[in-house]
C-alpha cells in the first residue's frame, strides 16, 4: 500500500487517503479472516463463516472507520504543513 500510496500520490487528498486506508484494511481482512478461520478449526471451535465474521470483522468496522477518517482528514493537512509537494 505504501508503495501505491507512493506513486499515486493518494496520501495528498482526503479521498485519496480514504482510500488507500480502506484497501489497506480491506487487505488485512482478506488475510487475517482465513487465517483466523482456520485457527478455530484447528482449535475446534469454527462455528461457520456467520460466527466467524461476528467474531473477526463486524467488531472492528466502526474503529477502522473512524481511524480512515481521522487520517484521512489529518494526513493531507500535514503534508501542506510541511509544504512536501
């Protein structure tokens, strides 16, 4: 992400930020749900993909938003207060 982030320059726009944060956690949940998935199989305790995103994804939406917002909202602000073009 950093290096798409780099070369789009998607951390200058509020927008671009937005959207660079979301592919970013869109990425760490396309990982870490499997991941955590086969952990509960392991462990015997997989209780279906409804469980598994009870427990792995709903939880975390509402504080990703608010942290995508947030540097969203604070990243393109700073980049101007440091006058990197």
């Amino acid at each position: 992400m950093g290096l798409l982030v780099e070369r789009f320059g998607l951390d200058r726009s509020f927008f671009g930020t937005l959207l660079a944060m979301l592919l970013g956690n869109a990425l760490l949940y396309l990982v870490g749900l499997p991941w955590l998935a086969a952990w509960l199989m392991g462990a015997g305790k997989f209780g279906g993909v409804s469980a598994l995103l009870a427990m792995g994804l709903f939880p975390f939406i509402p504080g990703d938003l608010v942290k995508a917002v947030l540097a969203a909202l604070l990243l393109p602000t700073a980049w101007r207060f440091l006058g990197r073009k």
